[in-house]
C-alpha cells in the first residue's frame, strides 16, 4: 500500500475536476478524497496499491482536466484507511 498528498494548481476549480476525479477514481482500485482550496488549488489524497495509485495520478494528468493542470505537487504520505473515494466539501 501506498499513498500521495496530492495539490493541482491552474484553473482546476469550476470546471469539474472534483467529479472527473471521483468518476476516474472507479477504474482504479484506490481511495480517498478531494477537495477545493479557498486558495484555488484542488488538494487530493489517494491510497491503493503502488501501481494502481500511480496509473490513477497518470490518469489524472492525461484526462480532459489535462488543459486546465498548470502545475501538480505529489508528495509520499503513509497509506490511510478510507473507503471510495469522495468529494470533501
């Protein structure tokens, strides 16, 4: 198990990126949560197996939202236990 703290910055929010998000999440064997900033950004955690976290995060970067991605921070935190993957207002 693995798990990534993850921060989009561009023009990620009013565009639907925490729904493409939650429904690209379902091809993938993780979970977590994503959420809007008040700064702008859009804060991700996910956890699965390596290489499904890591498919899923490609996937992200390669989706529709892919335009509206200026610039992606991830970073390794412990794995957490969490089930789905939810949109946290």
């Amino acid at each position: 198990m693995t798990a990534r703290h993850v921060f989009y910055e561009g023009r990620v929010q009013g565009v639907g990126f925490r729904w493409s998000a939650k429904n690209l999440a379902r091809g993938f064997d993780v979970t977590g949560w994503v959420k809007n900033l008040p700064d702008g950004r859009v804060e991700m955690q996910v956890c699965g197996d390596s290489d499904e976290v890591e498919a899923f995060l490609e996937a992200m970067e390669e989706s529709e939202l892919k335009s509206h991605i200026k610039a992606v921070d991830v970073k390794v935190i412990p794995p957490f236990a969490a089930q789905g993957f939810d949109i946290v207002r």
